[in-house]
C-alpha cells in the first residue's frame, strides 16, 4: 500500500524520489526559472531542445540528474486559464505512472494549483496518483521473463504532496474513495466464475461486517413473494441462484435526506436466445455488473466517511442472463412486480427488466430520490463515447446535483433528453410494454421503459455507463481495463447531501 503525505513546499526531497512537477505554457519560462533556482541546475536549453511547450497533458523525463534528485518529471498543464480539477488529475496520475515505470521509491508531487480549491485539488492528486497505478494481479500466474517469476507489487512506497492550503484530514478521504474504485474495478474485472451472484452477496456481507451496514438478502422465494416476475424471469435460465442485494449505510445523527442508488448485477450475460453474436463480444460481458460494482464501492467509502444527516440505500438485482430450456423465449409475456406487463420480444434486453423490479422495490421504500446505474444500451456508447455517461432524469434539481458531482469527482457526464413520445414506440400489441423498441433512439427508450417503475413525484435520475465502465485503451486516472466508473459521482452526491 502506497502511503500518502501532505508536504510544505521547503520540505526536503526523500532519498531515490522522483519529481513530478506541472507548468503552464502560458507562464513556461518563469515557471522554468523558479524550477531552476529551487533545484540548483540548469534546464532552460535542454528542455528548449526537446520541444516541450506544457501544452496539456505533454510530459518530459529528465534523467539522470545532478543535485537533489536523480529524476525530474515536467507535466503540461496548458494554459493557467484553463486549468482545471481534472487537468490536476491527468497530470498527477501521469506523474504517478512515470514513477512506476522508473521504478521510483518515492515519488513528490509537486503541481501549481492556480485558482483551484486547495482541499478538492490534494484529493483529486491522492486518488489520481494511488488510482492511475492500479493494478490487479489477482489472476496473473507467472511471467514470461527469464526467472519466470510472478509479476511483483509495485517499488512506489510513498507518495509526497505539495499543496498550499490543504488539510491533512483529506488524505484519509480520498483514501477512502480510491479503496470504493478499486473494489469496483475488482468485482468488474474478474471473471465470470468468479464473481457471479453468490459472489457478490458474499461481497455485501464483507461491507455489512466491516463498515456497520444493515445488509439484507432476498432469495428467489422472496422475490416470488414479491412478484419479480421481470428479474426471475432473466434469472430463470441460470443454474446459480438469483441474489436481490439491499444495503442500507444509517448515520449517527438524525435523518434528514433518505437517497438510494441502485445497480444492475448481471454476472454474465450471454443474450439469452437472443444470443450475441459478431460485434457484441459476449466474452466481455462480465462488465455487465458494472452498475451494482459502483453501487457496491460507493457503499464501501459510504461507510468508511459515514457522512451525518443522510441515510443510504445501495440496492442491486443480481443473476446471469442464460440460455437454456428454462430461459425466456422472445415473445413470452412476463409481469412486473407493479403489475405492468411486459413482452420480451428481446432476450438481451435484459437488464431493464432486472431494474425494473428493482426500482419498484426501491420506491416502496420511499427515500427522497433514487439513481440508477446500468450498463444498459450500445445505442449510449455510439453516441457519447468511454468517457462519457448519459444521464436522463425529469428532475431539473437532481441532474444538476448529479452533474455538479460528476464535474467534482472527475468522471464525466451528459444531460441527454426524455422525449415522453418516445415511450409510443414501446407499446406492445398483447402487452402494456415491450422491452426494446426500434433502433433509433434506443438509450432514450431504454430510459423511458425505466421510467414506468418509478413512482409518480419521486425524483429519480438513470445514469447509463455501457460505454464507461470498461476502457480499452485508458485515460485519465483510469488504467486499461475497469474503470470503476460512477463510485466518485455517487459519493460526490450523497456527501453534498450529508451534514457536519
């Protein structure tokens, strides 16, 4: 585990650190000439004959070095005016990742805050930095290199933050938020075998036990009970049980907000009879559970931070979606526990039917608003990209708090429209609904069918994550792989909720 420390800007450099600092291209050279005086070394000419402007997210690696340190890492933050949280972020988890690759011991962070808030800056480069060097080797066997040893832990031992201004309180606040990340990138990356439904209760039962939450199991009987007809009829093909997961986080101090959040949990989804094929890489729908991992991690620093005033249900439907003679076939009729009946006239749809009795239960608890995460709709990543979520809500006061959240937190997200007409093209002949309707405009339609199973008045917002949850590339803070996209949003917005 790599520590963290807030530093005065005079405190000596650690023996065998790298120096990670930022500069604005519209202030390089006096930028320049303070770095040269406080080190005592001349850089001017080099870094004039290696090209570097400090346009954003441009970096240099110096070394080796005279003077105090062995290695010098130059981070472009553009220009001053536009300098940003998350421009700290890319910067600092760039810093962090150039000390892993140099095998760094300690590595000092030291980036010009410009306007920023000094205590939401230290966050972002503590979370940036333990996050952007993330990785998980739980299922590596041996490399290949000539010892064939197993890859070992990173050398990154302590992390050094220069920040004016900042509190030390916040270290252990964004410690807590990147530990929710990483058990949300955990549960997204393993493999379908070993995160399946069991799995994932046994999962909520660690959280309960560890951060004093209420945990509630509801088995299939109980869903029977219930009438889930949509979330048991997806479950139905599969030979492991269905798990209906509800946390609850109580505060210490009187209630005086009541939020949920709920995830879709599906371990594996294949399709069903509508099996996907070609383009839809069904070996990578292991990441369809990527709505309750967020929900799950944000449930995890929920209850390290347990802010005062607010109470926190985290609710998840979680099951596989199979195939087999028991499965679903397109064109059966199944009935929601609201009563609505619903034509299956696409076995892949399946995870608005999940959600669908998820958010009834939801709302019979009565909490003053709900948000729902799901890896829902291809439509959703065609059109906003892997670094954008859309967020559809008809609740103008709780998009803004969830929009005002992402920008803090650093991931991003889109107000996308709820057009009531397109809820028409849902319309079944021999139900009230289908569960998909045509092509065009289908993230849309996918929120709208949500929106049936939400009660009238309650506020309520989906965020679908399809195309956040899994990067293949990376960006920002996020590695290669799971993202653990929507823990910092969520916990961004309950805590605005919460009071001292």
């Amino acid at each position: 585990m790599i520590s963290f420390r807030l530093v005065p800007a005079d405190a000596p450099l650690p023996e065998e650190a790298l120096l990670a600092t930022g500069l604005f291209s519209d202030d390089l050279s006096a930028g320049l000439a303070r770095l040269e005086e406080r080190l005592g070394l001349s850089l001017a000419s080099t870094i004039h004959q290696r090209k570097f402007k400090a346009k954003a997210g441009e970096k240099l690696v110096l070394h080796p070095l005279g003077g105090p340190i062995p290695t010098l890492v130059l981070l472009g933050l553009g220009e001053e005016s536009a300098h940003s949280l998350q421009g700290l972020q890319g910067a600092a988890a760039q810093g962090a990742r150039v000390a892993q690759e140099q095998s760094a011991k300690a590595l000092v962070l030291d980036l010009p805050l410009g306007a920023l808030e000094p205590d939401a800056a230290l966050q972002k480069q503590c979370t940036a930095a333990r996050l952007g060097v993330f990785r998980d080797l739980r299922f590596k066997g041996k490399t290949k290199g000539e010892n064939g040893e197993k890859d070992q832990p990173l050398r990154l031992e302590v992390v050094e933050i220069i920040c004016p201004g900042a509190q030390a309180k916040v270290l252990d606040q964004a410690g807590a938020i990147s530990a929710g990340v990483e058990l949300a990138r955990e549960l997204v990356a393993a493999p379908p075998n070993v995160v399946d439904p069991p799995a994932l209760a046994a999962t909520a039962q660690d959280l309960a036990q560890s951060w004093g939450l209420e945990l509630k199991i509801l088995e299939r009987e109980d869903c029977q009970r219930l009438g889930m007809g949509a979330y048991l009829g997806v479950a139905q093909a599969s030979t492991l049980p269905p798990k209906f997961l509800h946390l609850t986080y109580h505060p210490d101090t009187p209630v005086k907000r009541r939020l949920a959040l709920v995830g879709k949990g599906l371990t594996f989804d294949s399709g069903g009879y509508n099996l996907k094929v070609g383009a839809a890489q069904i070996e990578m729908m292991k990441y369809d559970m990527g709505g309750c991992a967020a929900v799950l991690g944000a449930a995890r620093t929920i209850g390290e931070l347990r802010p005062q005033g607010v109470e926190v249900h985290f609710i998840s439907a979680t099951c596989e979606n199979m195939v087999s003679g028991d499965g679903l076939h397109p064109g059966d009729i199944i009935t929601a526990s609201n009563g609505i009946t619903i034509e299956v006239n696409n076995t892949d749809a399946e995870g608005r039917l999940t959600l669908a009795d998820a958010l009834v239960y939801t709302c019979n608890l009565k909490p003053d608003a709900v948000v729902d995460l799901a890896t829902l709709t291809g439509a959703c990543l065609i059109s906003l990209g892997d670094e954008l979520a859309g967020l559809w809500s008809p609740d103008d006061e709780l998009a803004t708090g969830l929009l005002d959240a992402s920008q803090r937190s650093g991931e991003g997200l889109w107000r996308m429209p709820l057009p009531a007409t397109y809820l028409e093209r849902m319309k079944s002949p021999f139900a009230d609904l289908k569960n998909t309707g045509p092509r065009a405009g289908g993230a849309i339609t996918a929120a709208l069918f949500l929106k049936e199973f939400v009660s009238p008045g309650l506020a309520w917002a989906h965020l679908d994550i399809a195309g956040t949850v899994w990067s293949d590339k990376g960006h920002g803070d996020n590695p290669a792989g799971a993202t653990g996209y929507g823990v910092r949003t969520l916990v961004e917005w309950v805590t605005g909720h919460g009071t001292d």
